[in-house]
C-alpha cells in the first residue's frame, strides 16, 4: 500500500511525498498511523459533497460525451474514498465543468444547469477561463447547436450576444 500526500506551494504541487510503502520502517510507520488516525476523525471528507453531486448528475445522463470536442464513452467514475485516486489515471473520466465560472458566479456552483459535461483534456485546456474567453479561443466549436442546449446560460453571459444567438 501506498498512500502519497501532495504538498502544495502557491497553488502548485512541489512535492509527493510517499509515507508508507511495502517495506516500510519506523518513521513512515508512524507517519501512516498518524495519518490514518487523522482521517478517521474526519467524519467525512469536504470534497465527499461535490463527488456525490457530480456522481449523481453524470449518473442522470443519456450518454457520457464531452460536449466541447465530443469525445464519446467516457465513464463516470468512482465514488468510494479508497478508489478515488483511480479517477486520476482514467483519462477516459468524464468530468464536470461549471459554464458560468465558479470565482464569478458561487451561486450556481451547484446548480447542475450549469453544469457540462466535458473530457479531461478539455476541462483542463478551459480551466479557469470564462466562458466568453472560451467561445472566443475556440471558433472551431459549434457554439450555436451548444448554445441551443444551454440557452438558459445566454442571460448570464451578454457579451456572448454579439453572436446573435437567438432561438425559438
């Protein structure tokens, strides 16, 4: 077993750091029965909230496709506390992305019409960026379909009205 905690610096990961492995010696021992003492007090970890949100959303659609490339298949994946770094590896892992930024608008952190469902490699490709900066990098999408799914959005965001998107 190996458990790895990640240091961060500024916001950037610098250091893994593992505590317990296979052969392990006194110190990482200590370490890990520290540790797992720590989680135990935890009645449940801060971000047990949003992967049940998550999982319950992806759960609710038809199909998982990234509906910024169309990536087809992706999976939702898992839940339990044990498994979840498996959900770092798959890259086949659907993952949510929140239309109107969170930092902009905290009210609809949770609100899953703001919700989209997109691969990896696009989520991290927006990262931070706001929506309209998105439309704006990537022309190559077909907004006015994506838009047709998400008009509710349109009222948040009125620098996208440049684009006339207007639907019956």
């Amino acid at each position: 077993m190996i458990i790895t905690i990640k240091k961060k610096v500024s916001k950037i990961i610098k250091h893994n750091i593992n505590i317990f492995n296979e052969n392990p010696n006194s110190k990482t021992y200590a370490s890990y029965v520290l540790l797992k003492r720590h989680l135990a007090d935890l009645e449940e970890p801060p971000y047990m909230e949003w992967l049940r949100i998550r999982h319950s959303f992806l759960e609710k659609q038809e199909e998982l496709v990234c509906e910024f490339c169309g990536k087809p298949h992706l999976e939702i994946g898992e839940i339990e506390i044990s498994k979840l770094p498996l959900n770092n590896m798959n890259q086949n892992q659907a993952t949510i992305d929140h239309l109107l930024a969170k930092s902009k608008y905290p009210q609809f952190k949770f609100s899953e019409f703001n919700f989209i469902i997109s691969c990896k490699k696009c989520n991290n490709k927006k990262g931070n960026l706001l929506l309209e900066e998105w439309v704006e990098q990537n022309p190559q999408i077909d907004w006015y379909s994506f838009f047709e799914k998400h008009q509710e959005i349109l009222k948040y965001v009125p620098k996208l009205n440049k684009y006339q998107l207007k639907f019956v």
